[in-house]
C-alpha cells in the first residue's frame, strides 16, 4: 500500500478520543491490506456503599436505628408451632 501511515494515524487519534476509556491490547499493525489495532473497555471501577458513622467505642451514633439480628427478633419459618397436648377425660 502507499500510505500506511495515513491508517495508522487515523488508529492513533481514535486511541486518543477515547481517552482513557480503553485499553489497548495490541498496537496498530499491519496484516496484509489491513491495518488493526486490539483494543478493550476498562472494568468499572467497583462501588461501595457508604457505612453510617461510628463513635469511638464502636456503637452507631445517637438517632440511628440499627436492624436487630438477633434470633429472638424473627422466629425461623421452618419450625413448627407448638401443639399443646392434655390429658384427655379420665386420664392424668
């Protein structure tokens, strides 16, 4: 080809319009008429979930609610509810 150059500018200003946005995994080359270049988005950056203030000794802050974990808070939704069983007549 005759202008090779041309190709791997125009491959270079688009790396560069998409700033850092992308990787590039393989330079611009040539395979035989064409000109390539491997590039790949960046992984997002992970968000975390902002904690509710703490006092010096651990415990949340005053008019902040915490959920009881405890399990006398809920009771299992799986365990039977208890059948009361008597003595019947005539029988202690």
């Amino acid at each position: 080809l005759a202008h090779p150059n041309i190709g791997k500018d125009l491959l270079e200003q688009m790396r560069i319009a998409l700033g850092d946005s992308l990787i590039v995994e393989a330079p611009p080359k040539m395979e035989g008429k064409n000109m390539t270049m491997l590039v790949s988005s960046k992984p997002p950056k992970p968000v975390r979930a902002p904690r509710p203030p703490q006092s010096s000794d651990g415990s949340a802050q005053p008019g902040v609610e915490r959920p009881a974990a405890t399990a006398e808070a809920a009771p299992a939704a799986n365990v039977a509810a208890p059948v009361a069983v008597g003595a019947g007549p005539g029988e202690k």
